[in-house]
C-alpha cells in the first residue's frame, strides 16, 4: 500500500446553518445532494466564468463537526477564504482554515475511517481515495495503517498519465475556463443544477460552442519545460504544463493542431517535437480525427 502527502494542499471548513444552500449557490457542482465522506469536484469562478480556484468539497458527519470540508491548492487557500466570505452576505456560514489538518492521496490500497475523513476522488476512479488527517502525525498516521508514504511526486505522475489536468501548474488560474481545464469532463460542473457564480457564459459554451482550447496529454521523448510555447507547425498553439516520465499535459489550440497534423506538420513545445494523446475519459472528437470541429 502507498500514499501521499500533498503539501501543496490545504483545508478550509465550512459551517452553519446556511452552509450548504451557500456552497449550492456559488460553486458550480451540486452541493444539495452531497452526503457525508462523499466529495464533489467544483470551482469558484469570476462572474465572467474563469476558474478562480478549484477544489473538493467534501460531506462531513456531525461528529467530525458537519458542514463541509474544502480540500484547496494551499497557495490560494486564503484567497479562496476571503472570496468566499465576500458572498457570505448575511447568511450563517463560518470559513475557517485549518492548518492542522493535511491532505493525503491514496495511491495503493485502501484507507479506512480510522485514518480520518476518506472519500473516492470524484474526477476519475483510476484516482482511487484521498484522506484529509491531523497533520502533525499524518506520516506517522499512515505508516500505522501499513502504507508506505511516498513523495507527491507519485501522485503528479499518476495524475498525468491519466491526463488529469491541475490548477496553477496545466492551467493559470483566473484565465481559463471550466471547459478548457476540462472540468466539464471531469464531474466538476452540473450542468443541471441552478444558478451559481459565472454560470451563464459556461452554461452557453456547454449549449452553443465547441471549445476550442483544452489541456491535454501529450508524449514526448525529450521533456519540453513547463510554460514552453507549443506551436502547430509555424503557428502559436498553446503552452506546456505538467510532465513526467515522457509524459505531460499541455493547454492547446486544438482547431490549430488539427489543421497542422492535416498538412503534415509536427506539433513542438520549445522546438522538441511532441504528440497529442487522447485520454479515455474524453467526449469530445480530438484532432485528427472525423468530424473534429463540427
């Protein structure tokens, strides 16, 4: 068994009366039916619909304090307070951030209440769990439970090899769209659901577009650096993120890529040649493909 620490996590916890009608409201997942040691995927957006910030939010029972748990990039986890306090208005909601708490992922194994609060990783089975525990005693905490604990290193490159974007290094948070971070993809927005922050320009692009910039995996022999600008034979397509191990993630202009690979041109990030992957998960035609665009 293995798991591992994500430092670059942090925990905020929302209470109150009003807890969850606010989270339904300004989110863009489903909050209504959230049980506890259950999680949605969700994120904040501007009212223009760019991510502000994405997160888990996470059911709590009553004897682990109730209300809802935020498993945040730790970078922006005051920044995701203050917002969230700003459309608190008057309704009974507490945000408070927990430092003493820290995240883990799951890598191999199962992990049991015992450990703290459990919950499947919505975006993708192949995920498996991840944990919120005391951090002063986490490693320690899953060493006891017979889990070898392993850099976070581990779970970045299971989380590229599935093709699983994440904020602040595959995307610039405040600048990309649900669609375009694939949260549309990955159960991070219902579509079904009522009104929240930004949910009219996601909405219309979901009804009326197809987008035209994603981030998706790419393959490669020699790794490009993270930001390096991807062309499609001579034009601008996008910019690299994450990669490990011969593999990445990249925000691409797909309908550029597409014309490109019609001509027989090379796809390249930082003068290195690379090539687009498509992941299981994805429903939309990618490149190359028949009726791509249509």
């Amino acid at each position: 068994m293995r798991a591992a620490i994500l430092n670059e996590r942090a925990v905020l916890r929302i209470t109150g009366a009003d807890a969850r009608k606010f989270l339904e409201n300004i989110i863009t997942n489903d909050v209504d039916s959230l049980l506890p040691d259950q999680a949605r995927f969700a994120a904040l957006l501007t009212p223009q619909g760019k991510i502000v910030a994405d997160f888990f939010v996470v059911g709590t029972n009553e004897e682990d304090g109730g209300g809802f748990l935020l498993d945040t990039p730790k970078a922006l986890a005051d920044d995701i307070a203050k917002k969230l306090g700003f459309y608190k208005l008057r309704a009974n909601v507490s945000i408070e951030e927990r430092p003493d708490l820290a995240v883990a992922a799951i890598l191999e194994g199962k992990a049991t209440a015992e450990l703290g609060i459990v919950f499947d990783d919505p975006r993708h089975p192949a995920l498996d769990q991840r944990l919120v525990l005391p951090a002063d005693s986490a490693n320690a905490d899953l060493e006891g439970a017979g889990f070898k604990v392993v850099d976070s290193s581990n779970y970045h490159e299971k989380r590229i090899a599935l093709g699983i974007p994440e904020g602040g290094k595959d995307y610039i948070y405040s600048d990309a769209y649900p669609h375009e971070a694939d949260m549309d993809q990955l159960n991070g927005v219902d579509f079904e659901k009522g009104c929240f922050i930004g949910q009219e320009v996601v909405s219309r692009m979901e009804r009326k577009t197809t987008p035209r910039t994603r981030v998706v995996p790419v393959t490669f022999e020699n790794a490009p650096f993270p930001g390096a600008e991807v062309k499609a034979g001579t034009r601008a397509a996008g910019h690299m993120g994450s990669g490990i191990n011969g593999k990445g993630l990249a925000m691409l202009r797909l309908d550029r890529v597409h014309e490109a690979l019609a001509k027989g041109e090379k796809i390249t990030a930082g003068g290195i040649e690379i090539s687009l992957q498509k992941p299981g998960w994805a429903r939309f035609t990618f490149p190359g493909e028949p009726g791509f665009g249509a």
